[in-house]
C-alpha cells in the first residue's frame, strides 16, 4: 500500500504565498510557521526567517499530518485511504480526518469545504463499490 517514493520524499523548508496564507511550510507535512502581519521591516523578516529555519529544523514531521498538496480533493482522499488502511472503517476513517482537518484549517472555510466534499466523495465511492 501507499505511495512508492513517498516515505523518501526529502524534507523542505518551502515559502509559500497565497491570499489566504503567507509563511513557511514543510514539503512532507503541515507544519507551518506563517509570516506575522504587517512585517516588513527587512531585519525583522531576516529574524523571522531565521527562527521559521530553528522551529523547522526542531519539527517532527510525525506529529503533523501529511502535507496536502496543490489539489486538495486528490490529496484529501489519499489522506482518508490511509486511515483506512490503518484499519478503520471508511464512515471513521472520514470522521477522523474531518476532525483533524478542521483543527488545522478551523480559519479557513475554503478548505473545510473541500475536505467535507472529500469525505463525502470518499463514502460516495465506497457505497457504489468504486473503491
Ligand atoms: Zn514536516
């Protein structure tokens, strides 16, 4: 099962910058560290940088979910197959993941609607024997 290549991945510090967040993130999980508001001052962006490096280095990825990538209804329904695959039922598998997104995403509407559309993409499928 899984992804072959995926547990080698080579761990990144990656800027990213969209309208709804700005900041560091891990390329194999979800940690991020988001640039504060209204920093523009050069040193102070150096500072934070150089600390975003420290608290990047000090992460586990272990203890944040796996990095969603661009797509998230693709990556949303990777993430359900493998709770799945740890043993849960598919109904518990969408719970759990549901409730884990909403603890990382809980500011960002967009994505709870993605992720609850995955779901229920996910339980759609396995009703109709798709998966
Ligand atoms: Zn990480």
């Amino acid at each position: 099962m899984g992804q072959p290549g995926e547990e080698k991945k080579v761990r990144a510090m990656n800027w990213i910058a969209e309208p709804h967040f700005q900041g560091w993130t891990c390329s194999r999980c979800e940690w991020k560290y988001p640039l504060p508001t209204l920093l523009n001052d050069p040193q102070a962006k150096t500072a934070y940088d150089r600390l975003a490096s420290a608290k990047f280095r000090e992460h586990a990825c272990a203890d944040h979910l796996a990095r969603l990538a661009p797509e998230p209804g693709k990556n949303f329904a990777v993430h359900i197959r493998k709770l799945v695959a740890q043993g849960f039922k598919p109904k518990d598998a969408v719970e759990i993941f549901l409730q884990e997104v909403m603890l990382e995403h809980r500011n960002e509407p967009k994505v709870l609607e993605q992720a609850r559309t995955a779901g229920d993409d996910f339980l759609r499928r396995v009703r109709n024997g798709l998966l």
